[in-house]
C-alpha cells in the first residue's frame, strides 16, 4: 500500500478549550468517530472510515498524532523510514499530558476532546447518536467516551492501554473508575460495547477482555480470533484486526469481523441497508 492522498475527505478543523485538531470528515447519516492506531491514521484507517461511510454513516476521523495517510509499513518507505516514523511518534506520546499510557484506571484528557467532537458532530449529522471506533492506543478511547448517553456504538479494536507490562496493567483499561461505573451503569440500562483482539496478542491482552467481561457481562460483546485468522503478510504479529491484519476477502474471519463492526454501528445508529459487503 502507498500513502494515501485523502482527496475524497473533507478537511476540517475542530476546537475544544483551546485546542485545535484538523479532523478529516466523509459520508453522510449519524457520525462515527474513527480513531486511529499507533502510529498514525493510515491508508488502512482511512480505507475502514470509507467502509463506514458506505454503510450510511458519516466518517469523523480525528488527526490525533502522526502523519494523516502515510504508509508505516517498511515496504512503504523503507526500513529505516517506518522506524524512524515509529520512534518519532512514540515518545512525544509517552511524555504527553493528553495520553495515559502506563497508568491503570485513568481516562486519557484526550477524551474530554473527544467527547465534545461527538457531541458537536451529532449536533451536525443527527439521527439518535454517535458511534465511536477506537484501536490500539485509542481502543479504551471508544470506551471513556461512553459516559455520553450521545455515544451509542462504542467499539473497541484491540484495546492496547494501558501498555501490558504488568498483571495489573494487564487486567484493566484506560478509564478511569468513575466512568467505568457511569459506563455499567448504561449497559444496565441497554448499552453494549464491542471488542475485537486475536487471541494470542500480547499488546491487547486476554486478561483485560476478561476485566471488560467482568465490568458489563453480557453487554460486551467479545469478537475473539484466531492468530491463524491474520493476514500473513503483515509485518507485525496479529494485532490489528480492522486493517493491517484483515484479510478482505468473503468468508475470511478478519471479514466476517469486519462487517459485525459494521452492522454494530449500522443497527445502533438506526441506518438503512448496507452498500458495503
């Protein structure tokens, strides 16, 4: 894959207590808030935000950190090229006040942004709520922002916060108690989460599936995959299941995963038929 020119997204800016982020905007029909992995959104992401939009939805992708549209991969770039993209986005988000990377229990301020960008785009796009897709370092994103009763479809993509180093890091999320219980306290009420992660991960460990199922029981919905289900021509081992790891193809796993996500949105938002199979 080579980088991607973004010629049919819309541009954008949004500003929330002083803070301004370009955001990058497609479709139409209620909004769905598409957070990127690490390192960046790329032509993978923004190929998942298009999928979105096809299913009737509008497609609101945040410029978070990274290069919007650049190709991490080393075949893209070469070698040295993705490790340097890799190291250089890496540390400014470790020292960073908006990212909680290491702590247990804590949201990431990042959220409060983002919570204020749901709401400004439901208020812009309409129908009866948001939908939010977080991977990677933004997986428990999608979750914190659930303290919305706006955000209606909140999935999370191989959840990789905090990073996995410890048992306790390991069996917990990127939220903080306090939304953790706001969040039970609307699946009571009819609320479901959606994560997806390929079981031999050790970035998005099995013990904080099992945390999530302890927290919201039923109203989390597990979507669990075989590492053997992966692209094998990935770089990185399975990780990532909507994009480097997909395998686009009509009864592959990773697309039968794909278009769960899809329907997810599409029945939680209240959106028509799908154009995308």
């Amino acid at each position: 894959m080579t980088d991607d020119n973004l010629v049919d997204f819309q541009r954008d800016t949004f500003t929330y207590e002083g803070k301004t982020r370009t955001i990058f905007r497609r479709g139409s029909g209620p909004a769905v808030i598409v957070m990127a992995e690490f390192p960046g959104i790329s032509p993978e992401v923004f190929d998942f935000a298009r999928r979105v939009a096809a299913t009737g939805c509008t497609a609101v992708v945040p410029h978070l950190y990274g290069n919007p549209g650049r190709d991490p991969s080393p075949a893209a770039h070469g070698l040295a090229a993705a490790v340097a993209n890799v190291a250089g986005q890496f540390g400014p988000i470790c020292i960073s006040r908006e990212f909680v990377v290491l702590a247990c229990g804590r949201t990431s301020p990042v959220v409060h942004w983002l919570r204020a960008l749901a709401e400004h785009e439901h208020q812009r796009c309409g129908g009866p709520g948001v939908g939010a897709v977080g991977m990677c370092f933004t997986g428990g994103f999608a979750l914190a922002m659930a303290v919305d009763d706006r955000l209606l479809a909140p999935v999370l993509s191989q959840p990789g916060l905090p990073l996995a180093f410890t048992s306790r890091q390991k069996c917990s999320i990127d939220v903080s108690p306090a939304d953790l219980d706001r969040i039970k306290q609307r699946c009571a009420d009819g609320l479901t989460v959606m994560g997806l992660r390929f079981r031999g991960d050790r970035r998005s460990p099995a013990e904080r599936f099992e945390f999530l199922r302890a927290q919201f029981g039923d109203a989390f919905i597990a979507i669990e995959l075989d590492d053997a289900d992966a692209n094998p021509d990935a770089v990185l081992s399975p990780h990532s299941v909507l994009t480097e790891h997909l395998i686009d193809e009509p009864g592959q796993p990773t697309h039968a995963a794909l278009h769960r996500v899809l329907d997810f949105l599409r029945s939680r938002l209240a959106v028509g038929s799908p154009t995308d199979r």
